[in-house]
C-alpha cells in the first residue's frame, strides 16, 4: 500500500478510526475506509481482510476481529477481552464493493500480472473520484499495456462520477478515444440512468457515443465480412472433395459427410498419441494429424470405389440409395468405437488466441489457420488435375471414358485413384473442422447438404466455380444471420439457390467443349 500510494509518512490505525469503517452509516463507513486508502497504513488491509470475511464486531467505540475464541483489537492488533454486548458488523453490498476495492488498490502494485488484474477487476467495480489517487499511482508505474489500457478504462469510469463537469466531458472524450465496446457501455450506461442532469455534459457524451458507433461500425462490417469468408473457407474444404468425386466422376456420394468425419477422428486419434507418448511435441501434432486424416479417408475412400461405387457407374438412384447406406454404417461403426459423445480435439497453443485488429474485431488464429490451409488444399488440387499425369488420366477419363481406355488408360485404377483423392480431400476438411468445434459421429451431416449446394452452384466439374460458390453462400449466409437469425438464414440461402439454379442449371461455370454438348 504504501509503495503504491508514495506517502511519505507511516500512519497508525487509530481505534476512533477503525470504529468509523466498522460502524455507523454506510455513507459514513465509506467516506472513513476512503480517507484511509490514502494514508500509508500497514495494518488496513488486515482489518479490510478482516471485514470482508465478516470477523470484525464492535462494542462501545472499539472495534475487534473475532477468530475463533480468541479476539483482538482492530487497531492495534493486541489481543483483548470482548465484551458481552459485541455486535457483527454487517456490510451490504455497495459496503463490500468499497472493501474490495480498497483491498484492491494494495495490490495493484504486485509483481504477479494475475493478481494486479483481479485487482484492477474489483476497483472497476466500486471506480468514483475517490479512487482517482489510487489509479494515478498504479497507472504511472504499470508496464504491461494491455492492464494499462484496462487502469485508463477504470480512470475514466471514475471520471464519469466527478463532481466536477469539466472532469465528467474529459472522462467522455478519453472514452472516445478507446472507441470500445466497453466504452461504449458506460456512456450508455452514464446517458440512460438519468445520472448526468448537466446539459453540456450530456451533449459532449451524446457526441463521444456517436463517434464511438461510427468507428464500431468499421469493426462490425469486417467482422461479418472476415466471419463469412471464415464459413467460406470451410465450405470450400468440405466440397473440394465432392467436386471430385460428384463433379468429375458423377457419383452422387451420401457417404462424404462421414468421410469428413473419418478425417476428424483420425485427427483426434494423432492427438491422444501425442498426448500420452510425445507430451512435449503435443504442439505440433497437426502436422501428422493432416497426413494421417488424408491416408485414413482415402483408404476407406478406396475400398468404397472397389467394393460398391465401380459397379453403379451410370446408375445415379443406385449410387445415392447406396452411399446412404454406407453413411449409416459409417456413423455406427464409429459410435461402437469412439462412442456416441462428442470428443475434443484441442487447439495447439499456437492455434488459440487470435490477433486483435480493432476494439472490437479479434480474429481467431485457428480461423486463419483455415483459411490458410483450405487455401493451400486448393492449389495441391488445382496443380494435380492441371499439371500431373494422373489429372490427366482422371480428365481424359472424365471426358471420354471409351477414348481413354482406347489408348491404353486404366480407366479401373483411374476410377479408385480419384475416388480416393476426393476422399482424401473429405478427411483433410474433417481435420480442419476438428479445429474449431468437437469432433461426433453427427459431424459430417452438417455439411453434406452445404456441400452439394456449393458444387451444383458453382458448376458441376468446375473447381473455380466450387470456390467462387464456397465463399459467395459463406459472405451471403452470414450477411442474412446478422439480419434474420441462423435458421432463417440457411432456408434463405436455400431458396436462393432453388432459384439459382432453375436460372441458370448449369451453375455458375458450364462446361464448355464437347463434353458439354453430349
């Protein structure tokens, strides 16, 4: 306390004055514990402990802590004998504000960033001008910025109850400047409970809070634009896949929801590795989980193609009715093995947090992470089908499959080969979503329907299409929730698809050459 306050002299508790803070009005108490804060008085804060905990009674004009059997003075500390007639000291709560407080601001000048935080929560709540010394001090002597910029918050909160209205217009323009939600609040909160009755502060709050909503804005605007972009990125992972296996194979797959979902419980199962065999490289275990989530849907991608899908070629009504089915499957199958609850996957630590942009604009690091990632995915894929030699077997294979086999093309080994690269392509969206939610046997339902949405959109057998309609129903889809709520929102963006496409059916890209004439 003392080292805080910068008092040049020691100050002793006096009974008359522990008898104040104990007894009488609450108006009274307060105005005493307040005078006390100021004075360098190394035994307050146990009589404040001591209050706080309810230990303190009063008899004639002394006050006692009680603990136990055994009772000592407040003041001084010497043990005494109680009297017969002591009574408790009750404190409501605005009293117990005060004390917290108080207790608040001889902690403020701890080494722990922990602590001084708790402290500087529990000074907000009781923050007047009688706490502005006590501020003052802390402020000029704190180093870490983020607990500065919470100690100017409260300085301006107990600015805003000054009795002087020059003091109360300079507290409203130091909140116009932190342009914050929380600034925002208490200037709210200053304006609506009738507490401030002079006209010209009044006027100069109303200006600071509209400045602060323009400014906000900004914030709200790119937070909705960044959200939408964020569901994009994850729609588009869901259907790169699909776009595969539906838009150049033509196979109407139920079961990719459940190959995504393959993905996410491989994820998890890399985790609990890490976690009990490599603890100390547990931060890096996504880098195995995204090869591993690739190899375990491919694989079960594999054997779908070789043991179902190959021999429904051209059937459509066959391959849907079937791949349902083996969704079922999957879904149990996973239930008997990891169980029907939900499991977590945790964020490496480089992965949680998020950067703060603006006041009130943080974006979180393992959304960045997604959109870096599907970003990345996107590319891998465009470079395979463009530029290797097995994307020129699947498009030779997709075009004219009789051609293909003509000049020596295993159409068989290309079939499986894609089929599992779109698979794969399902688990690795798995392994992302894992990143943001928890993993259940539900997962993939979630966004099968999204999926088939964004492929037809975007043009079957397009990729650019699939991107363009990932991230225009993600911007859309969140730009109707901030207005009609999440579930109107997605039958909004399914009728608006309907209407798409019965617009326009061959989505937002046709298909152009031959293949498209046949």
């Amino acid at each position: 306390m003392a080292a805080l306050l910068g008092c040049q002299s020691a100050h002793a508790l006096t009974p008359d004055e522990a008898y104040a803070v104990a007894a009488g009005d609450n108006d009274a108490r307060i105005a005493a514990l307040q005078l006390l804060v100021v004075k360098n008085d190394p035994g307050l804060p146990a009589f404040l402990e001591a209050l706080a905990a309810d230990s303190v009674k009063v008899a004639g004009n002394r006050a006692y802590i009680v603990e136990g059997d055994t009772a000592r003075e407040a003041a001084s500390g010497q043990p005494a004998k109680l009297p017969d007639d002591a009574e408790d000291v009750v404190n409501n709560n605005r009293m117990s504000s005060e004390i917290e407080a108080a207790l608040a601001a001889g902690k403020l000048s701890s080494t722990d960033p922990a602590e001084r935080a708790s402290a500087i929560e529990a000074l907000s709540n009781a923050a007047d001008e009688s706490k502005l010394a006590v501020i003052d001090k802390a402020l000029a002597s704190e180093q870490d910025a983020r607990l500065k910029a919470q100690l100017e918050m409260v300085r301006a909160k107990a600015l805003l109850t000054a009795t002087d209205a020059a003091r109360r217009i300079e507290a409203a323009r130091a909140l116009g400047e932190r342009a914050s939600p929380e600034a925002r609040a208490l200037l709210m909160e200053r304006l609506a409970d009738g507490g401030e009755t002079d006209a010209a502060v009044r006027g100069a709050l109303q200006a600071e809070l509209d400045a602060i909503n323009r400014k906000l804005a900004w914030g709200e605007y790119a937070g909705v634009l960044f959200t939408g972009v964020s569901l994009g990125s994850i729609l588009l992972l869901a259907a790169l896949g699909l776009a595969i296996t539906y838009g150049l194979m033509g196979v109407i797959n139920m079961a990719h929801g459940e190959l995504m979902m393959i993905g996410a419980y491989a994820t998890f199962v890399i985790q609990n590795l890490f976690r009990h065999h490599l603890p100390q490289f547990f931060d890096w275990y996504i880098l195995l989980a995204v090869p591993a989530s690739f190899l375990a849907a491919a694989a079960v991608g594999a054997v779908l193609e070789r043991g179902v899908f190959r021999f429904l070629y051209g059937r459509p009504l066959e391959t849907l009715l079937a791949s349902w089915g083996i969704s079922l499957i999957l879904m149990q199958a996973v239930r008997s093995v990891f169980g029907a609850q939900n499991v977590q996957v945790e964020n490496p630590n480089w992965m949680s947090g998020g950067f703060e942009v603006l006041s009130n604009l943080t974006l979180p690091y393992n959304r960045l992470a997604i959109i870096a990632f599907a970003g990345l995915v996107l590319l891998g894929i465009t470079l395979l089908i463009a530029k290797t030699r097995l994307g020129l077997f699947v498009r030779s294979v997709t075009q004219n499959r009789p051609m293909a086999s003509c000049v020596g093309v295993n159409t068989a080994k290309v079939d499986t080969m894609a089929f599992s690269l779109g698979a794969g392509i399902a688990g690795l969206a798995g392994c992302a979503l894992s990143q943001i939610g928890n993993v259940g046997p539900d997962l993939g339902q979630n966004y099968i329907v999204d999926s088939f949405m964004v492929v037809v959109t975007g043009g079957v057998g397009q990729l650019a299409g699939t991107v363009y309609a990932a991230m225009g129903l993600g911007m859309v889809n969140k730009l109707l929730e901030g207005w009609s709520g999440a579930v109107l929102a997605k039958i909004m963006v399914l009728v608006i698809v309907v209407i798409f496409i019965q617009k326009r059916p061959q989505g937002l890209f046709a298909m152009k050459g031959r293949s498209a004439e046949a």
